[in-house]
C-alpha cells in the first residue's frame, strides 16, 4: 500500500472568483500536472473527498457563519437564475459562486478523511490538494480566499472525535493563519506555530499573545537559511515540549520567491527542509502522523515544484 494519501476533488475545480484571480483553479491542475510528469503520483493513494458534516465544520465555525454561507449561495443560485450576477462578493479579495459551498464542503471534508484515514492506520500521512484554503477563515468570517478553516477543523476534529490530547499546526505560508489563531487561540491541546511576512495581509499580524501560539513574524525579503534558524530556535523547542499525537499543516507555497503576492525568499529546498523537521517530529512523537492542506502559491510552475519537494518527504522518496 502507497502510504501517502492525496486527497482531491473536482468539486474544488469548480469555485472560482473571476478572470485574473490568483486563486484559481489551475492552481490544483499545476500541481496534479507536476506529480503526474515526475511519476510522483503513481507513489500516492490518491483518494476522492466526501463533503464534511456541517456537525464537523462547526466544530471550528460558528453555526451562523455556516447557516449565512449557505443562505448566500442559495441566495446566489435564485439571483443567477433570474439573469443576475455570477457572484457573490464577501470582500474585496474573496467572493462565491454557485460550486463554492460544494467544494468548500469538500475542502474540508478532504482534511477530515484525510485525518480519519491516518489515525485508523490506512495512511501513514496525507496531502489535501484542496481549494478554496482555509487558514484566513476565522470562527465567525469567511475572509482572504477562504469560507472553511480546513486545518483548523481537522485539528478541532482530532480532538474532540478522536480524543487526542495534544495536537500541533504548523502553517508556512507567507501570509498569517489568522482565521486559525482565532480558532485555537487558548485551546492548550492545539500547538499553533507559524511565520509570516510582516507588515502584510492580514492587517495587524498576531493578534494573541495566547500560551499555545508560537507565531513568528518576519521582515520582507527574508530568505529560506533565515526561516530555518527562526525554526530551529523558536518552533523545535515548543514542538518537541508539546509531543503532539498528530501534526497537521497549513502548506501554504507563496514565500517562494518566485510568488508575486508575498515578497519573502524560500525555495522548493526550504519547504522540504522544513517539512523535514515537521516529519522528524511526527516520528518522535506521534508515529509519523501528519495531515497537510494546500494553502497559498499562486505562481503555478513554483507552486508544483514546492509541492513535490513537499511531497517527496512526506511519502520519503
């Protein structure tokens, strides 16, 4: 048995927010193209996601921010059929259309799968090639191209239907999870540790000072040896006192330099290092199980690179 999940959709094709958005569909064909021409795929369990229960999601969400979602994309459907517009907008940066809340329902139900899937034994570790992301959804707001927390959910979901005691999220994209520090923020179970461009999108950074959040946040231009030794000082000690019994990641690759929306300077090489030590955690403390969620990169030729270097360790080829 392959022992790396790769858990999809083609429900997560669907969503899109209009012509030029850097959050696209494409974003998932780039990266299935990439495994599939380095032979990658073929080493992977790849598996189609069941929508998650709304029971689940509101594990991380509020019931009304699920209730209103739902509400605007059946509002959406009726306002389409009466020769209205094709979306509805939640910001300047996000807005649904009709498959949104499918493939958000998917995205989530992919971390949840992939989660179950793991802890049973069947997997030793997953990927989610998911969209939309999650790590900018906070408990109450769908905000920065995201409706559904994915990791955040997954990780609530460890907890409280597993029964785990002490879970890790480790989120690596440029921008901060601030969707995910406001749902873990003071839940001792959940270790959350990340870096992030600073100042930048989300406005403000950090906003916890919670015991259980390790967030780092680093100047523009900051190159991959840099993040490494923030790591190694700041994330290993927190991870390694934690112990987590499950790690889940928020991959996000849009700190390659190559990416035009965040201006830090990593490259394929930092993302395998650090899914490295990630996995050297996971080995140590939780019998290698780690569940990762496509997040950000938005320049497709470095994104599918940056995913196959993170996939090449997490499948250990």
């Amino acid at each position: 048995m392959n022992k790396t999940g790769y858990y999809t959709h083609p429900d997560c094709l669907k969503h899109e927010m209009g012509a030029g958005h850097p959050e696209c569909p494409e974003r998932l064909h780039a990266i299935e193209d990439r495994l599939k021409y380095t032979g990658l795929m073929d080493a992977l369990t790849y598996r189609e996601a069941d929508p998650a229960s709304l029971a689940d999601i509101e594990l991380a969400h509020g019931r009304m921010h699920v209730a209103a979602l739902r509400g605007l994309s059946d509002a959406l459907r009726d306002e389409i059929a009466a020769g209205g517009p094709s979306h509805a907008q939640l910001d300047p940066d996000t807005s649904l259309n009709v498959h949104t809340w499918d493939a958000a329902l998917r995205a989530a139900g992919a971390a949840v799968a992939a989660t179950d899937a793991v802890l049973a034994g069947e997997l030793a570790n997953a990927f989610c090639a998911v969209r939309p992301p999650g790590h900018h959804a906070c408990r109450d707001k769908a905000m920065g191209f995201c409706f559904f927390n994915n990791v955040a959910i997954a990780a609530k979901y460890a907890v409280e239907r597993h029964g785990l005691k002490r879970v890790a999220i480790v989120d690596f994209d440029v921008h901060h999870g601030n969707g995910t520090e406001d749902i873990v923020a003071g839940d001792d179970r959940i270790l959350m540790v990340s870096f992030f461009q600073h100042p930048f999108y989300p406005e403000g950074g950090s906003k916890s000072n919670a015991a259980n959040l390790v967030n780092l946040p680093v100047p523009a231009y900051t190159r991959g040896m840099d993040v490494r030794e923030l790591i190694d000082l700041m994330w290993m000690p927190r991870l390694e006192a934690h112990k987590p019994e499950m790690i889940f990641i928020s991959a996000g690759f849009d700190a390659h330099r190559d990416d035009d929306l965040g201006q830090l300077g990593l490259v394929e090489q930092d993302f395998a290092w650090i899914t490295h030590r990630v996995m050297d955690i996971a080995r140590r403390f939780s019998g290698g199980r780690v569940v990762s969620c496509l997040e950000g990169g938005y320049n497709l030729e470095a994104l599918a690179r940056s995913v196959e270097a993170h996939l090449r360790v997490m499948a250990d080829l």
